[in-house]
C-alpha cells in the first residue's frame, strides 16, 4: 500500500483529504506543519507528499526547496496544494521542486488521479540505468547527470525534460506534447511553462556546451539532437 505525506494545517481540510485518500486505497501520514512533516518523513517515509502553500513555520515552497537540497528526500513526489492559481505562483511552486500543482478547491477524483499520474512518473517501468549522448550521460538510478565527467545541476523539472529528450532523440515536440509527456496528462500547466523549463535546461548545459542539443523548430516545438541544427 502506497503511502500519502498531508502537509496540511488546517484540521477540516486534513480530514477531508485524509477520507478520500484512504477510501481510494492509500496509507496517509498527517502533518500541521514543516516540522512534524519531518519527523513523519524520518518515522515512515511517505512514496509522496501532499504539501500545503501556506503553512505556519514555513511556506510550502520553502519546504519544498529543502527537500530537494537534502540527498535522502530530493527523490520524494510533492505535489503543491494552493488557492494561489496565478500563473506566476503555479511557475514558483514548480520551480521549488513540486512535480504537480493543484489549486483549491479541488475535486477527489481529480487529486487521487493526479496521485496516480506523479507515482507512475516517479516509477517508470522499463527504464534503462544509463542514457548518453555525445559526452552528456544521465544516470536515471542516481538522478545525476553529468557533461564530460562534471557534474551538471538540474531541478527535477530539468532532469524529467532532459530524460524525455535524451530517450525520444531528433524527434521535435510541441509545448503540449512536452507538457503531456514531462509533467504528465491532466496537469494543468500553461505551455509558456515549457519555454520557462527549455531556457533553465540550457543555461545549465550552455557552460558545457551542450546547450546546442536543445534546439527550436519554429512553429512546430523542440527538438533534441546531437546533430548540427538546421
């Protein structure tokens, strides 16, 4: 039985949440606020996180970006649950480390549905343990990737984009079909979201040249290739 981390301080909501996650077959955790969540995750670590924006000891976003500094939780899911649906903040709470964004309110089918979604990703059957490409080579057991031999710093966005890329090669994509396949379907992202992603992945590559394998295709998408742009 999979088990759901609610990162959630006000009681209602937990116990709303809590009854659908449980009658949909999952285990949960509760937490009022960052520091309990810690204590939970150290106690019976979750297969993913529910976390609210505003809580009292530390905003969720902030929560999020020290999970993602700290090597034992960078892997968790987080999913961010917010009443901000300002296309900014959905941008900022992405940008923290959050795999998924639901505003409130929210129906139960779609959370449960979004669950499902974020574990399958955080789960993909059939991956290989090594993906390479003209010096640039993701590990998908360690989540590193590295250009040359040296380490390259990506978010989990970054990473997910990169992978996709790495394993569809020369192949262009649209916005939607990279929202689809990098945060998955039924993720409610606007596609300007993936120009934000594509320029973050090629600052971090650019040091090592490897931006050149990002490449537009006007009026159709991304592509990438390892081949001279044309």
């Amino acid at each position: 039985m999979q088990r759901i981390l609610l990162v959630e301080d006000d009681e209602a909501i937990r116990r709303m949440v809590v009854f659908n996650l449980e009658r949909a077959g999952f285990e949960t955790l509760e937490a009022g606020d960052c520091q309990q969540a810690r204590v939970a995750i150290a106690d019976h670590r979750p297969d993913l996180i529910l976390l609210d924006w505003m809580l009292p000891d530390m905003s969720g976003p902030e929560f999020a970006r020290a999970l993602r500094r700290d090597d034992d939780t960078r892997e968790l899911p987080v999913i961010m649950l917010t009443a901000r649906s300002m296309e900014d903040d959905k941008v900022r709470g992405f940008d923290s480390g959050a795999d998924d964004y639901i505003t409130k309110p929210f129906a139960a089918r779609e959370l449960v549905a979004r669950i499902q979604a974020v574990l399958r990703r955080a789960s993909p059957a059939g991956d290989e343990d090594e993906v390479s490409a003209n010096g640039l080579v993701l590990n998908v057991a360690s989540h590193r990737v590295f250009a040359d031999d040296q380490p390259v710093d990506l978010g989990p966005t970054e990473y997910r984009m990169l992978k996709f890329f790495m394993t569809h090669q020369d192949r262009v994509y649209s916005r939607a079909q990279l929202l689809d396949h990098v945060w998955g379907g039924g993720v409610y992202v606007e596609e300007r979201t993936v120009d934000v992603h594509i320029l973050r992945l090629r600052k971090a590559l650019k040091r090592y040249g490897k931006d050149r394998f990002i490449q537009t295709v006007r009026g159709a998408g991304y592509r990438f290739s390892v081949k001279t742009s044309q």
